[in-house]
C-alpha cells in the first residue's frame, strides 16, 4: 500500500513530473507499506480525511510518513487535508 496514493499524488502536482520521476516516487521505500488485501483495497487512494489505518496506535506514524512525502515530492496539500493531519499531529504530542 501507498501512503501517499499515486492517484493522489499525481492530483497535488506529480501530473507534471517526468516519467523517471514517477517511478522515483512509485518505488520511495517509506512511501510503500506491507498490509494484507483487504487494508490496501479499504484504502485505495484516499487521504486522510477520508481514511486512516485501522490500528490507532499507527496514527501518528502514519501522519508523520504523509507529510514527509508529500513535502519531500513538493505535493500539493488540500484544507481538509491539512485540517485532519493537524488534528492527527496534535494527539501525538
């Protein structure tokens, strides 16, 4: 499973980006993570706001991985977006 989905990416500014730098992106180790079928389908190429990983305790993990690939691919962020990882953040501390 991405993290950050492709589809996701490729709406917040990777639609630009060259054919190489898709494939950085598609094969960035901390953008992939190992979860069973049904996890990846549940997920598919939601955001935050519209999905989080089952287990709470991954959480903040989870946000801290987000916005570290999206500022590292320079991506987009939308306001319902950045509403929900503020609130993610702000449990963490």
């Amino acid at each position: 499973m991405y993290i950050v989905p492709l589809a996701d990416a490729h709406r917040h500014g990777a639609g630009k980006w060259t054919r190489d730098q898709r494939r950085v992106f598609a094969n960035h180790l901390e953008n992939l993570l190992v979860v069973d079928d049904s996890a990846n389908q549940s997920k598919s190429d939601q955001a935050p706001q519209e999905w989080l990983p089952p287990r709470k305790d991954y959480w903040c993990e989870y946000d801290k991985r987000w916005q570290r690939i999206k500022d590292k691919y320079r991506l987009w962020y939308r306001s319902p977006e950045l509403k929900t990882l503020g609130s993610l953040a702000a449990t963490c501390r």
